[in-house]
C-alpha cells in the first residue's frame, strides 16, 4: 500500500514540477526531469499501472496549471470555490483521458525493452493525445510543453514544424537521456545536440522581409470586470481610451483592446462615425474591439473594427457592418457560448455570465486594413488554436494581432500562460505581434517572439513602440501540422516495425 501511495504521489508531482517550466516562472528546462520522472514510472509498468500513473501525471499538470479557471467561476460567476475546485478536478480528469490513452497503449503494445519504445512510440503516441485534446469537443491546447520553449535553445524548431515540432524535441530529448541512464552510453546525447543545432541554425535564418518602422499605441484601459458590462460604466470607458490614445498622436496605429467599447456597434454608430473623421484628420488607424448584433441572422459576433486610416490610396468612411473587420471564430465554452444552453442555465449563475450568447465567424476572413498595413487577427482564445491562427496568415500580412481580456483571470498565471501562447504564433510566423488587453499584459514582440514592449498588468496606460512589418512564410507557414502528422505517423510506424515479433506485451521480465 505504502509502495502504491509513494508511485501516484510521484506520478503527481513529475507532472507538477512541469508547470513550473511555463509562464510566469519560465524554469523552461524543467520539462525535462519531469518526463524523466515519468519515464521511470512507465518503465516496467503493465498496461492498468501505466494508465493510472499515466492519469496521475496530467493531474499533477493539469489541476495547479489550471487553477486560475477558478477566478473566473468564484469571483464573477457566484460559485463557491469547492465547487469550482470539484469543477476544474472534473475538467482536469478529462482532459487527462489523453495522456493515460497514450501511457495505456505503450504499455501495451510497447513493453519490450528496446531503445524504439522511447524514442519512437512513445512520443508518437503523447503527440496523438496532444492532438486529439486540441481538437476534440472544441479542444483546447493549452500548456503543450513546446511553449516552455519560447526563451529556450529549442525555440527554433517553430518556424519549421511549430509548437509540436518543440515537444517532439523534448519527447526526444528526455527519451535520449533517459537511455544514457538505462544503457550507461553518451552516444545518445548526439540527438539532443542535432536538434539543438537545428534549432540555433533556424534561428539565424530570415525567414521574412522587414519594411519600415511603424509607430505602434497599444492601449491599457485597466476596467474593473465589475464595471465592464454595467450600462452606467460606458461613457467613462470610451472617455478614458480616448483620454489615452488623444496622448500620442503621433501614432500610426492606435489599438484598444477586446470589447474595447463595451456595447453593440448598433448604438455607436455616430460615436463611431465621430471617432473614424477624428483618426483620419490625424492621420491615424484605430483598431478596437465591439459587439455586433446582426439583425438579419439574430446573432452576436465579437468584433474587432479597423477605422480612421485604411489604405494608403485613401480611406471609405466608417458605415455600420462594414467590411473591415473581423468576427471572432473559436469561441469559449461557457464563457462566450454555453452548449446545450437550454439545460444549464438554469443550474447555475455561472452559465449565465454577460455575453455569453456568441455566434462563430467564417474560418477564413481577410486581414484587417490599417494605415496600409495588413494585420492577421486573432481575438483572445483563438490565439491558442496554431492551425486557425495560420490559415489566416498570408505572405503579404504584415502583422499578427491578436486582442484580449483577461480581467476574467485575476492575477493569476492564466494571462502569463495567454502570453507565452501569443509570442509561439509570432515565432512560428515570423511575424511582429501586437497584443492589447484591458488588464495586461499588453506586450509588443520581435519576429522570434522576443518582447520589445510591454506594460505592467492592472495599470492603464499606452505602450508606444515602432514595429518593423515582416512580409514571407516560414515552413510551418507553408505546410502548416503536416509535416509534424507524417513524422509521428513514420515514428509509429517505424515503433510498430521494430518491436520483437512474439507478441512481447505477454513477456514477463
């Protein structure tokens, strides 16, 4: 019993020690005695022990990597916090379900010992599961171990095979060092060192054109989440952007954050409209987040609006609905759409959170029109989705942008982990990204994701930066995850090829 408690409180604590390797605490080289740690429980482990240790391991990553979730559920939707603890362990277990699947089927179909087993099935299979938690049920992607990287020696695998390119590096890597322990040979450091080496070569590679610095005015408006839905708290809002932005008019592009302008475009239409003239006198773009009824469909979209300075030949006025702008695709479970709604609003407060009742925009939608330049637009959680992001991405986009609030997660790690995701884009795309948000953290990056600018959170204020234009593709531009698919399904396969043939999940060691 004793040996069985000390095995699931390993297996809990080898997954814990990988958050600290994500933002905000950034110890990016923890990934890897955290695999390690699971290795060793896998190691001679029959298939029921490998899937409960397995499960252990992702709920020791998942439940303290996501327990900022609660923010939103105890402080603005009404739910005690043992319920919301009940409710993210429930969210947790599932997203588990992944991982304890692919632990489950190395166990039993992998159980001989043979270097293939870690270097080749192994990580073809966490990258399956990795996969089918970002796809299935909406998905959701978050804390993928290649994010740990963003400040890392691998970061340079984004360009070339994104995100998931950097955690087949570290599968790889912990599998290598992983047989110098059970083989007593440093020959295996030789594949840490290649990917290494690629990585740091990707890096001094340009992948994109870079044009001329563009002034930039990302700005903080610091609104209580209390405040930014009530009727009565509007007019100070929209004063106080303006109060902001009217402070840098130099700027060539102004940007305010999600629902900047917390109220249907509807009913701004001449507040809009006043706003447009203004931006064009001054010569200058205004980028801001609204909600939209459409009155034909019946439905919400949450918007991003270009205004003031479009194109370089000259501008149209701003009208109601016009063409540039950007409707929000992937929208949040519960918090911007709630599934079988019918059911559970009447549970609880919490399925009934303002602006809830979103629909999706089109997949494809062209970039957004600023002052001449092109920006490739993501609204807050999308910006987690890789493949939507990059498909929205041409080669003569100039800028990724993506707007936020995150005032729903506190001061917690949750925007810290938001940021981290936004700055792989930038890396993936070589592409200068721009993020506004209510409470922060309002960051200005680097093609490779390097931060350039960036304001404190819960302070509001203007970041002003000039930002060069990156026009190209990166390979991961190009072929998107497919590359990544072939590889994990050569590895399988290769996995699969090189097991001995006399049925070796049966043997006994």
């Amino acid at each position: 019993m004793k040996s069985k408690l000390l095995i699931s409180v390993s297996a809990l604590g080898s997954g814990a020690l990988a958050v600290l390797a994500f933002a905000p605490f950034n110890q990016w080289y923890l990934v890897i005695p955290s695999l390690l740690g699971l290795f060793a429980l896998l190691e001679r482990a029959t298939p029921k022990q490998a899937a409960w240790r397995g499960f252990g391991y992702a709920m020791g990553l998942f439940l303290p990597g996501l327990w900022w979730i609660h923010v939103s559920m105890t402080y603005f939707g009404g739910i005690p916090l043992p319920v919301a603890f009940v409710l993210l362990a429930g969210l947790s277990a599932y997203l588990a379900l992944y991982p304890t699947l692919a632990c489950w089927l190395f166990a039993r179909f992998f159980r001989e010992r043979h270097w293939s087993r870690w270097l080749l099935a192994f990580p073809a299979l966490w990258l399956a599961a990795d996969w089918l938690r970002g796809e299935v049920l909406s998905g959701f992607p978050w804390l993928w171990f290649g994010y740990t990287q963003i400040d890392g020696p691998l970061k340079g695998l984004a360009p070339l095979l994104g995100v998931q390119g950097i955690t087949l590096a570290l599968l790889l890597t912990a599998a290598s060092l992983w047989q110098i322990w059970l083989r007593r040979n440093l020959l295996w450091l030789v594949l840490p060192g290649a990917l290494v080496a690629v990585a740091m070569l990707s890096m001094q590679h340009s992948w994109v054109t870079r044009g001329e610095p563009v002034k930039i005015a990302l700005v903080q408006g610091n609104i209580e989440q209390s405040l930014k839905w009530n009727p009565d708290a509007l007019v100070p809002t929209v004063r106080k952007y303006q109060d902001l932005s009217r402070a840098h008019p130099d700027a060539d592009i102004v940007i305010w954050p999600e629902s900047a302008i917390p109220a249907l475009e509807k009913q701004m239409v001449p507040y809009l409209e006043n706003l447009d003239k203004a931006m064009k006198v001054n010569d200058t773009a205004l980028i801001t987040g609204i909600i939209n009824f459409n009155q034909e469909e019946r439905h919400f979209y949450n918007v991003v609006l270009g205004l003031g300075v479009t194109d370089k030949a000259g501008s149209q006025s701003y009208r109601y609905q016009q063409d540039n702008r950007y409707n929000k695709v992937h929208l949040v479970p519960i918090g911007e759409y709630v599934p079988l709604a019918d059911l559970l609003r009447p549970v609880a407060p919490f399925f009934n959170l303002p602006m809830s009742d979103f629909s999706e925009g089109a997949p494809i939608q062209e970039n957004l029109l600023a002052k001449g330049l092109r920006l490739a637009t993501a609204i807050c959680y999308e910006i987690v989705f890789p493949e939507e992001v990059r498909r929205n991405v041409q080669a003569n986009t100039d800028f990724l942008l993506t707007v936020s609030n995150d005032a729903w997660f506190g001061q917690s790690i949750g925007p810290w982990q938001h940021m981290e995701i936004a700055r792989m884009r930038s890396l993936e795309l070589s592409r200068p990204l721009l993020r506004a948000t209510n409470t922060g953290i309002t960051v200005a990056t680097e093609t490779d994701g390097r931060i350039i600018g960036q304001i404190p959170q819960f302070q509001d204020g203007v970041l002003e930066v000039d930002v060069r234009p990156a026009n190209g593709m990166t390979p991961y531009q190009r072929m998107g995850s497919l590359p990544m698919y072939g590889i994990a399904a050569l590895l399988l396969v290769l996995g699969l090829w090189l097991r001995p043939r006399a049925h070796p999940w049966h043997q006994r060691d």
